[in-house]
C-alpha cells in the first residue's frame, strides 16, 4: 500500500509537471502535422489529444473560492486527498462544537479550515524557500507541509474538542492519543512548526481559524496573518534552525494571542457553551454503550471504540447528535432528553462555586 502510494505521488508530480508547463504542446503538435499523412498518424495523433485532455482534467490545480482567503489554488494531489470519504467526513464536523447552540454563524466546518490551513501552510514554506535558497526546501518538502496542513484536523471526532477532550478521558481514561513521527531531518525541523508550533504557538492553523472564526462569530480579527508571511524567516538560534520575524512585528504578535484569547473569552469558553458542550458530553457518554458502529469486517464498535478502526471512525460525526435525537430505543431515553433538552434551551442551571487556594489540593470538582 505505501509502494502504490508513493507511485501515485510520483506520478501525480510527473503529470503535474507536464500540464503546467508544457500547456503549448498539444498547439504546436497540431502545426506540425501534415493532414495528409498516412492515416496511422492521424490515429496516433487523436489518442495523443485524449491523453492529453485526460492528463490536463486529471492532474491540473483546481481553484477553490474561500470566504476567507479568496482564490485558492490546489496541486492536484492535494485535490486527490480532498476527494477521499475521510477527508469529506470533515464537512460534517463543525468547528466551534457546541458553540453553534449560542451563536448560529458558527456553522463552519472542519472541512473549509482544514483546506484554509493547507493554503497557508503551502504560503509560508514557498516564501521561506523563495527568500531563503540555502535552506534547500525542495518541491517534496513544499508538497509535505501543504499536506501536514491539509490534514491536521482529520482525527477530530464529533463536535471536535467535545469528543477528545470531554467524553474520551471519560469513556476511556487509559487512552493515548499520541504517536511518534516521522519524516524531515533534523536541519529541516523548522518545518513542523509551520502547522502546528509546539515551541510558541505561532503557527498557520491559528492564522486561519482567527480568521475564519472571527469571520462566522461577527467578531472583528486584529490580527494580519499576511505580515508574518512576509517578514518570517529562518534563523539559527542556539544550534536550532527556527522560524522568526523581524523584531518590529512585535506588536502585530501580541495582537496574535490577544485575538486567541479574545475568541476563547467571548466564544469558546463562552458560560453557555461549555453547559451545552457539557450536556453533550453526557449524552454521549449514557449513549455510548447502547450505539453501534460497523467497521472493518463487520465488527461493531462503540463511540467511544470507533477510534480503534478507521472505518468505523469515518462514520463517527456530529450526526450523531440527530441519531440520537432520533432514536426510539428505551435505553437511549435518558441521552435523547438531555438532547431535547439543549434544542428546548432547557440547560444545567449554576448553582455554586469553589475557590481553591494555594494550599488545598482538589482533583476534581463535579458540580451539575
């Protein structure tokens, strides 16, 4: 599988290749050919012009038009990527989870930021290798990042950080979720950090989701995610190559985390969101024993199971929610209300609070 894979890629940049740059071609053929040649060459011709179209509809960038970003333009593997059931599952996951019941523009998907962050990532690695040769970012590396970004978000499960953050530790607390990596040498480590930063959190998927958030939330963006892109280079630090901007932009990265915090203020940890993400967890959670998700071979799989099998997780979105809704099954009777609950506005109510100090050491607090 990863040989055909591999294969694929190659040929994907071949044919790429051709159609970019030799889209005079199939023009100049046509001059040359003398019409009253022999008809074996007339033949030959015409399955070199059904090839040729078959190359150029195959293998050509596509264009997408973003709210966001405007024209988008997609290297054909990108678009082999896209047009995948796991990646289309994305359009079915929405971006802020339970923060649609409180703010109904935040109807955006995964699907739409995940080609948003492709797009960026694909940005700011084509300017490093622009301004910066002596890095040797090659096409490989372009293409990889690009990818890195498109599919970042695929693990995301129902409501996004309702599934892994909120019913997963519940439903399954001796899980992990990590897994060693592989891929760019070490001088080319500045590469992760493009789409995810885990060294100072200044990475593309944020550009895009300040943007794309503040676009559907009607919440102004103070952040200019287009400067960074122009200023950033790669510097030597302590014998680590990392990605940097010129001491001036200061105050537009301030602006960068005052606008995370400012959506995590006024959307994301907004009080009635997180009573609405919290009664769906706890829907999940009653419903979790009681659904059930064909994968691989016909095996069954639970909720919280499904992210044992790709099959069975590829099914696994925020439809669950109406599954549930929908149901008539007397075991599900007590998820179904909690459901009806959120849609009839009947929510948790607050009812106390604890102040912790320094001295006093509490696990957990669970106060419904």
């Amino acid at each position: 599988m990863a040989g055909e894979f591999l294969a694929d890629i190659i040929f994907e940049e071949m044919a790429y290749d051709i159609a970019k740059n030799n889209r005079k071609s199939e023009a100049e053929f046509s001059a040359r050919i003398d019409y009253e040649m022999m008809p074996e060459v007339l033949a030959l011709y015409s399955s070199f012009q059904h090839l040729w179209r078959t190359i150029k509809m195959a293998y050509e960038a596509k264009i997408f038009n973003d709210p966001i970003h405007g024209h988008i333009e997609m290297h054909p593997l990108l678009i082999r990527i896209i047009d995948t059931p796991q990646f289309q599952r994305l359009r079915f996951i929405k971006q802020l989870g339970g923060a649609y019941f409180v703010f109904p523009g935040a109807s955006h998907n995964r699907f739409e930021h995940s080609i948003g962050v492709g797009y960026l990532a694909g940005q700011l690695v084509k300017g490093l290798q622009e301004r910066q040769p002596e890095l040797n970012i090659d096409k490989k590396d372009v293409l990889c990042v690009q990818i890195a970004g498109l599919c970042h978000d695929l693990g995301h499960g129902p409501f996004s950080h309702v599934f892994d953050h909120a019913f997963i530790p519940r439903a399954r607390p001796e899980k992990t979720w990590k897994w060693p990596y592989k891929g760019r040498p070490r001088e080319k480590g500045f590469l992760y950090e493009i789409v995810a930063n885990k060294r100072n959190g200044i990475d593309v998927d944020k550009w895009d989701y300040f943007a794309r958030d503040c676009y559907h939330l009607g919440i102004q963006n103070n952040f200019d995610s287009s400067r960074f892109l122009a200023f950033a280079r790669v510097c030597e630090t302590e014998g680590t190559k990392l990605i940097c901007t010129r001491d001036k932009e200061a105050g537009d990265l301030y602006d960068m985390f005052h606008m995370r915090y400012t959506l995590h203020r006024r959307a994301c940890q907004h009080r009635v969101t997180n009573i609405i993400e919290w009664m769906i967890t706890e829907a999940l959670l009653l419903a979790d024993p009681h659904i059930k998700i064909s994968g691989a071979n016909g095996r069954l799989y639970k909720i919280s199971t499904a992210i044992d099998d790709m099959v069975a997780y590829t099914k696994l979105t925020d439809n669950i929610f109406q599954q549930i809704l929908n149901s008539s099954e007397p075991e599900l009777e007590e998820a179904r209300t909690i459901l009806n609950n959120i849609l009839c506005r009947k929510l948790y109510k607050f009812i106390d609070q604890i102040r912790l100090d320094e001295e006093r050491e509490v696990k957990e607090v669970s106060i419904t």
